[in-house]
C-alpha cells in the first residue's frame, strides 16, 4: 500500500454501502477508499473498467469499453459521445449490482468521465460525490495558453473546448456534492455547480513523503548512484507533453548542463498524450523535443525513466537538487506537492496552479513558463549555491504539512463530507 492512516478519531461509525466509479480507480479515491477498508465494517464496491491493471484494493465489477466503437457523425459531439457510451457500458453493471441486491448509501465518482451519469436511473434515492477535476473553458485556463500548440486559429475551437464541458456539467447537475483538489480549479466552475463543490486535496502522506539525508537512488538508467547534495535536476509528469511544460524544460536543459557540467537531468514520464493535442504520427512528444535540443545536450548526463514506482519517485525527489514542474493553467500534479513534501526545492511555472501554493522567494522558485532563460538561470543559481535555498526548502515542507497533510488535513475533510452524506453514526 502507497500509505497507511490510523482509522480514528475520524472513523465513520455507521456501516455504509459506499460504490467507487471511476476508470482509473483508485485514482483520487485512493485514501478514502483505503480508509474506509481499514475501518472494516462498510461494505465497499468499485466498478472498472476490465482495462484497469491495477492491484484490487476493493472488490470490483468489471465492465467493458472500447472506445474505438464509438460513432457520430458530429464532430463537437466526440467527447460526449464517448463518455455517454462508457456511462451506458457501466449502468449495465450497475443494473446487475442491484440485481443482486446492491444498494449504495453513497456513490463516489469521477464526473468527467461519464461513469456517473446513469447512476439515478439505477439507484434514484443513493446520495452521489462525484471528483469535479477540471471545467474547460477557451479562455484563461489550458485552452488557448500556448500558441505554440494550442490550434485556436479555427472558429470553432471555442465551440470544441465548451463541448468538453458537456458530461462534468450533467453528472455534478445530479450529484449532491463535488470536491475539487484546489482554490483555483473549483474556481473554473460556474455558478450554480460552484456552490455545490468543496475544496479537498486527496492529502499527500507526509509521514512517507518526507526529506531524507541518507537517501540514495541506485538505477543504472538515472546515472548511478544520486545522493542528497548531488546536482540533480528532476522533471516529472505523467506523460512528457507541452501542456506540462516538457518542451520548455527541454529547450532550457542545454544551458543548465552547459553552465554546470556535474550537473544531471532525470526525467520521469510516458510517451503518451494526456492532454492537449498529439504529435506527429510515427512520434512521441519526448522524441520530437529531443530531437530539437539534442546537438546541444551532453545525453549522457540526461536520463529518463519513463514511469517508475510511487516510492522509487520520492526517493527521487528526495535527491533532486532542483525540480523544475511547469504547467499550463490546468490540473495541478500531485508531483509538484510530493517534491515540496520530500525537501526539494520547486522552481515552478508562474501560472495559476502553482502560484496558489508557491510564494515566489518564500517556500519556491517561480518564472514565466516560457522563459527558458530565466528557468535556466534559476536551475543553475540552486545548483552553484544549494544553502541559499535551503529556508524554501524547508517552507515548502511545511506548506505541505500545514495544507496538504492526508492524516491531519485532508483525510478527516473527505472522512467528514462523508458523514455529511450519511448522517446518523
């Protein structure tokens, strides 16, 4: 298990029925879920895809959905199409849950996904939570940010962008709360959804994510071995693509190795298109920009190590001398607070995610996320001087702590909203 939480003071005494929906599940129900298995008097439920690889942490239903079966014949209509035909391929499960006598007391879903929408015509008086990540927009968020990839040359990108909207905006309609991770994306919300929604991180588990002195990462492909105090640069996402940035730490990693030649690039991240549009076919977007810089970068002190284990990754950043996360305005990466959480210094994208919790000078780094000089400049300033930087360090650990701690901040709010739910422990 990625972490362990005592079950009291904040244990739900009352036995619940709770259905987790969600195609990457546990994804941001890892805790709650977790918490509500050790608690061991609720009967707990979770419906997935038969894709999903992950161990079982609850007993699952499975169901099936290929996306390549989805037709229209309206282009703006893609996006719901799709959600609408994975929300029909789990009501067909959820139908055989009540067949075999299932009732939720609470249904805990993601809404941008579709799972949820046939969950009252299934279960009409069940109570529904439903994860309200992200609403889209063409202006001010991801959408339009980078001109460089954002393709809003067409009159109809706004049109494609709202379209987006459609399933989140249904499913958190007929959902009785939200919860969203951050100020700033529940804010995208409009009203009357806003007012439905709570801020409450998932919590990273600070007892785990923590600074250690005597930590040491012994991968062959990371450069073998990095300790505390060694000049490593870390970059971490999902999937390596503009809307994190990748483009922009590439473009600035030849003048940081060339001005600090002990200097090490670790990269964590897929080959895949999370978000925003793909490369050229035949690519990845990891290839096209190392293709761009690579006459200019020393590839031996460049690693990547694709996708690598939770704990393997705070041993990481455990090391990092310097991590860089850069972002469009858009979902904030838990990566970014696990870095704050392990002691390394963030030097960040000043863009609305990450200057909702880095004070620039104060517990991080910001600049604009295109500047690759002044990125540059700032990686190679913690480099050359790592005890001018280590009062940040240290108020970032605590940012973490005092906001974002699973067992005294967040888990006892999720545990809370629960009770809301389903009152009468």
């Amino acid at each position: 298990m990625r972490n362990q939480h005592p079950a009291s003071p904040h244990s739900i005494n009352k036995h619940m029925r709770v259905l987790f929906l969600h195609q990457n599940f546990p994804g941001q129900f890892l805790h709650v879920a977790s918490a509500l298995r050790r608690q061991g008097r609720h009967e707990l439920m979770a419906v997935v895809p038969d894709s999903n690889e992950r161990p079982p942490l609850i007993p699952v239903r499975a169901y099936h959905f290929d996306p390549r079966t989805v037709r229209t014949t309206v282009k703006l209509a893609d996006h719901y199409t799709e959600r609408l035909a994975r929300a029909e391929a789990v009501a067909a499960v959820l139908l055989k849950l009540r067949q075999d006598g299932f009732t939720p007391d609470i249904v805990l879903g993601h809404g941008g996904w579709g799972e949820t929408l046939f969950v009252r015509d299934v279960w009409p008086d069940c109570r529904i939570l439903l994860h309200a990540e992200f609403y889209y927009s063409a202006n001010g968020a991801d959408a339009g940010f980078d001109p460089e990839f954002s393709g809003v040359a067409t009159a109809r990108y706004p049109m494609r962008v709202r379209a987006q909207n459609t399933a989140m905006t249904i499913a958190l309609l007929d959902a009785d709360r939200g919860v969203a991770p951050t100020e700033w994306q529940a804010s995208r919300f409009p009203e009357p959804l806003r007012s439905k929604i709570s801020v409450i991180h998932e919590g990273i588990d600070t007892g785990l994510v923590r600074p250690n002195p005597a930590a040491e990462v012994r991968s062959r492909r990371a450069g073998l071995p990095l300790r505390p105090g060694d000049e490593v640069v870390t970059f971490v996402n999902r999937n390596l693509e503009p809307h994190r940035g990748y483009h922009v730490f590439m473009r600035a990693l030849p003048a940081i190795l060339a001005q600090r030649p002990n200097a090490r690039a670790v990269i964590v991240g897929g080959d895949e298109t999370s978000y925003g549009p793909p490369p050229a076919p035949g690519k990845s977007w990891k290839q096209v920009m190392l293709e761009e810089v690579r006459d200019r970068l020393d590839l031996s002190r460049v690693h990547f190590l694709d996708r690598i284990p939770y704990r393997g990754l705070i041993q990481l950043l455990q090391v990092s001398a310097a991590h860089v996360y850069l972002t469009y305005p858009f979902v904030l990466s838990w990566s970014m607070l696990d870095a704050m959480s392990s002691g390394a210094l963030v030097i960040g994208s000043r863009t609305p995610p990450v200057e909702e919790i880095i004070e620039h000078g104060k517990n991080g780094i910001l600049c604009d996320f295109f500047d690759t000089a002044g990125i540059a400049g700032a990686v190679v300033d913690a480099l050359a001087n790592p005890g001018r930087y280590r009062v940040l360090r240290e108020a970032g650990r605590r940012t973490i702590e005092e906001r974002f701690d699973l067992r005294r901040v967040c888990l006892p709010r999720w545990l809370s909203l629960l009770r809301e739910l389903h009152p009468g422990d």
